[in-house]
C-alpha cells in the first residue's frame, strides 16, 4: 500500500476513497501520523469538523517534532473556532 496513492485520492477529491485508505495505513502503522493529518484534512474538505478534530487530535498525541505538533495544535484549534 502507497501513502502517495492515497494523497492522490484526496488531491483528485476522492475523499470516500482517501478516508478508507488513510484508516487503513493507520491500522497498519498506527504511529504514522501523516496518515491521521490527510485524514483529518479529507475530514475537513467534507465539512466533517468533529472527524476533522478528533484526527488532528490523535495526530497531535502521536508526533515526535515539537514543531509539527504546534502545527496540527492550531489547526485543531481553527476548527474550533
């Protein structure tokens, strides 16, 4: 399974088909966190916000890099604004 091809789903906004890939890389590697930022991502393009958090959360708790952790901090945050 190729993360890429999965980013070319949601680029191509096949968002149904991104979000069941994206779940699957997480439950084949759930310390992959690009995987729960793309999903969060389709999860906002769909207008999903609660789905949207929930991923940016889970994406949060799982990254290592201080700054990317501020990152997906603040776009959880935009969404609950």
């Amino acid at each position: 399974m190729c993360f890429f091809s999965k980013e070319g789903e949601f680029r191509l906004e096949k968002y149904e088909a991104a979000k069941s890939s994206f779940k699957a890389a997480i439950r084949f590697a759930p310390e992959h966190v690009p995987a729960r930022v793309w999903l969060a991502r389709s999860y906002m393009k769909e207008g999903d916000l609660e789905n949207a958090g929930f991923y940016y959360q889970q994406a949060v708790e799982h990254e290592q890099d201080t700054m990317r952790k501020v990152s997906y901090q603040l776009l959880y945050v935009n969404i609950l604004m």
